[in-house]
C-alpha cells in the first residue's frame, strides 16, 4: 500500500589488534508515509578472553534525523497551523552501550542503543520520538547428529514510555542443515509468527529471507518481507574468515 514501512540498512565490523579490537560502522533508513528517518552510528569494542569464552563490551556514538514532508498529506483543515511549512528536519545526537559473552556453542547479550532519550520540536509541540530500548539477548547452539544442529534463542526488549511499560519478546527456532542450510521459525509475543531462511555459501557469504504474518484476529493482515546479505572478507593479514553461529 501507499506509504507502507521500509527500511534499509547496511552494517560494516573488521577486527585489529590481534583480533581484540573491533571496529564498526551502521546506517539506517526507515520510511513509514511521510516521515523519513536516517541513522548513522560508528561503534567500537573490545575483547577479553575467558578461559574458554570471551567477554566484549562495547560503545556506539553517532545521529539520529528524522524529515517529514507535509506536503504529502491530504488536509481536512488545510489552515492547521501544526502542518504548516512542508516540512520538518531535524538532527540530533545519539549514544549506546553493550556487553556480550560468547563461547562457541552460546551467547549472551545485553545492550541498550539508544541512551538519549531524544525530543523534537516542529515549532509548534515537542514530542518524544526515540525512548531508550534495552535489548537482551541469548541463543545455544545444540548438536543433534553429525547433520544437523538446532540453535533456540529469545530475544527480550523492552522501551521507556512504551504502552503499559510491557516487555517484548521473541522467541525463536534454527535448525542448520549441514552446515549449509539454516531453517526455522520465531514469534513476537505470540501475536505474529515469522519464518526464516539462510542459506550459506562457504565460511564468507550468506543470503537469508524472512516472513512474518499476523496470528490474532484484529491485528492488520500485512505481511512483512526481510532479506539479508552477509559477506565475511579477511581484508587483514592476521584475519580469518570462519563459519559464525551467532
């Protein structure tokens, strides 16, 4: 339909100093009618090895703009003095924080990607448009037999400010078949169900699909499409390209 959500993005991370050291960049587009919005944030992390596992912690500082185009709605007042001027543009500051535990058959994550809570103005009202969301994370890579591997994992999420201050989950499902084929199923508190696919192409290229339909009556019978493409160089001399499972 006419002004239905879109989003893009495109993420970069490389490894230095003996792979301690981790380096990244993130860019974000999101369209939904007529608002508009751009991210763009660089991260840094580093990592300290565990007896078997590695702990990382890391921190992100980058942007945050946001555009409406007024022009494109359609007025029952035309004379609303809070749809004046065609447009709205601003730019503000934004900062996050992770940590991360990792071995090779488990993950856990705990981060919070929006610290400032952020407020714009249009010259009329100001409103909050970007509340602090704490995400946490955890999956577990289990063996079933020399085929075939199963990888549960949940993610919680939880915003300031969100409606009756509920938290978020999803729950979700991998199964990978020889070490090539990742196959499953997730859902979003129950509401939604999703369907995923991946498939992997050596140790450094994967291609995945998404699809997520409503599951209770009343919620807006749209699908949602995500596709995904990953590529794994070792650019570096000291780097490995190698098959990750988190």
């Amino acid at each position: 339909m006419d002004g239905n959500p879109l989003t893009n993005s495109l993420t970069a991370s490389t490894s230095l100093v003996q792979d301690k050291l981790g380096l990244g960049v993130m860019f974000v587009q999101d369209a939904l009618g007529v608002a508009s919005n751009f991210e763009a944030h660089f991260s840094a992390a580093y990592k300290i090895s565990w007896a078997d596992k590695v702990f990382a912690f890391g921190l992100q500082g980058g942007m945050l703009s946001v555009n409406y185009n007024l022009t494109k709605l359609t007025l029952y007042d035309p004379g609303d003095p809070a749809f004046q001027g065609g447009s709205i543009r601003a730019v503000k500051p934004n900062f996050g924080a992770g940590v991360a535990l990792m071995s090779d058959n488990m993950y856990i994550g705990l981060s919070v990607p929006r610290l400032l809570a952020t407020e714009f103005a249009d010259g009329v009202t100001s409103s909050l448009r970007y509340q602090r969301h704490y995400y946490a994370t955890a999956a577990y890579l289990l063996p079933i037999n020399s085929v075939m591997k199963l990888r549960p994992s949940v993610l919680l999420r939880y915003v300031e400010g969100a409606p009756s201050n509920t938290l978020s989950y999803d729950i979700n499902a991998l199964l990978m078949i020889n070490n090539d084929i990742w196959a499953g199923a997730y859902t979003r508190n129950f509401k939604t169900i999703g369907l995923m696919f991946q498939i992997d192409f050596g140790d450094a290229y994967r291609f995945g699909y998404n699809l997520e339909l409503p599951a209770v009556e009343g919620l807006t019978k749209f699908t949602t499409h995500e596709f995904l493409l990953s590529i794994d160089l070792g650019l570096f001399g000291q780097q490995d390209v190698y098959q990750r499972y988190f």
